[in-house]
C-alpha cells in the first residue's frame, strides 16, 4: 500500500514537473514571438518616418490630412502644406535612434509614460524635443534595461568614441560621438539642463542591472 502511495505522489510530481515545464517553453515561445513582432513592427515605423520625412509637405487642397500636426507650415491660397505624423502604434514618432555597437534601431517617442516606455524609447527632455533633437542643447532620451538585450539593456557595453545615430523629423540624421559614460542616482537630473557651449548633444538613461543606480551616456555631434 505504501508502495502504492509513493508511486502514486510521485506520478502526480512528475505530471506537475511537466506542466511547468511547458508553461515555461509556452511563456519563453510567446516572448520571442513577441519580441520579433516588435522588432519588425520598429523597423516598418522607421521605413514609414523614412518616407514622411522624404516627403515632408504634403498638400492639401481641403482640410488638414488626419496623420498631420496642427497648423500649415506653409500657406497659398487655399492649399496647405502639412507636415505628416509618424506612429509606432498610437505613439507619435520624433525621430529614430540607431547604435551600432549594440545592434538597436529605436523610434524615439514623444509621449512620456509607462506605456510609451514599454513600446520603446523616450524623448524625456526638454519639454519640446521634437524641436531640440539634432540641435544645439542637450536632449534626454531613457530606455528600459529589460536585461535581454532590448532597448538600453546593452548600454552598459558601450564606451567612449563608439557612434549614435539619430534622426529628426526634418530628415536630417547626425553622428554622435560618446564622450563620457557614468552611473548616477534615480534622482540625479543635474546632467539634464547643461551647458553645450553651442554643441549638439544627446544623453541616453537607462537603469542599471539591480535598478539602483543609472547608467548615462553623453554624447555630441563632433565639428
């Protein structure tokens, strides 16, 4: 009888081992899937800002087309000119980033929010920074270290004289230079509103592997 038992507890232990076991391939399955979504979904957006920035002015003999930010740019008689919004799902794209050492190719994101966050990078600052990206100042972009090698996970690999790539909504694209690497405090902001002395500049922020500190890269366009 006892004999029976213990085949018994051990037949149902097994039987658990195994569900487990193909929840975890089920889950492990599901995130790659996912994550190659996500990626040929990233790169689709980027072809598209591609496009919109090629194509900039688009007229419009009526009213403004629906992907558009408000206002003409330009204005003749009843034709106006708008300039096309980009999205990467319901976010509107400001430009794209690219780092060749770690391999990503990035929408930066307009809209500051854990949603935004979590579909990919984040112009953080200044407040208007479709404006600022690829101009004299400092922008803030930050980026999740989800540790599989997404988004900023990689940051940390990267060193002093290695290239970013970034691209406005103007069309123009820039080569960043990484010029000093740091980590710092959750609450430190002090690099946010710094003195470029005219230099273009772009600061990437992305937690740290224990998420107790961040890792910032500074970066500028070199003359």
């Amino acid at each position: 009888m006892k004999a029976n038992k213990y085949g018994t507890s051990l037949t149902v232990a097994l039987i658990i081992l195994i569900i487990v076991i193909l929840i975890g391939v089920g889950v492990l399955i599901y995130g790659l899937i996912k994550s190659n979504i996500d990626d040929e979904r990233a790169i689709e957006a980027i072809s598209e800002f591609d496009r919109n920035t090629e194509n900039a002015d688009v007229e419009s003999e009526e009213q403004p087309i629906l992907n558009s930010i408000e206002g003409p740019s330009e204005s003749s008689g009843t034709t106006n000119k708008q300039k096309k919004k980009t999205y990467f799902g319901e976010f509107v794209m400001i430009g794209y980033i690219k780092i060749p050492e770690t391999g990503i190719e990035l929408p930066i994101l307009d809209e500051i929010s854990p949603e935004a966050l979590n579909k990919s990078v984040v112009a953080l600052y200044p407040s208007n920074p479709q404006d600022q990206l690829n101009q004299p100042g400092n922008v803030v972009i930050i980026g999740h270290n989800y540790r599989n090698g997404k988004f900023f996970s990689n940051n940390y690999k990267l060193s002093v004289g290695d290239k970013i790539y970034i691209k406005d909504i103007s069309g123009v694209q820039l080569e960043y230079t990484i010029y000093k690497k740091f980590e710092t405090t959750p609450e430190d902001t002090s690099f946010y509103n710094r003195d470029t002395n005219g230099a273009v500049e772009v600061t990437l922020s992305t937690c740290t592997d224990d998420s107790s500190a961040r890792t910032i890269i500074l970066a500028r366009v070199e003359e």
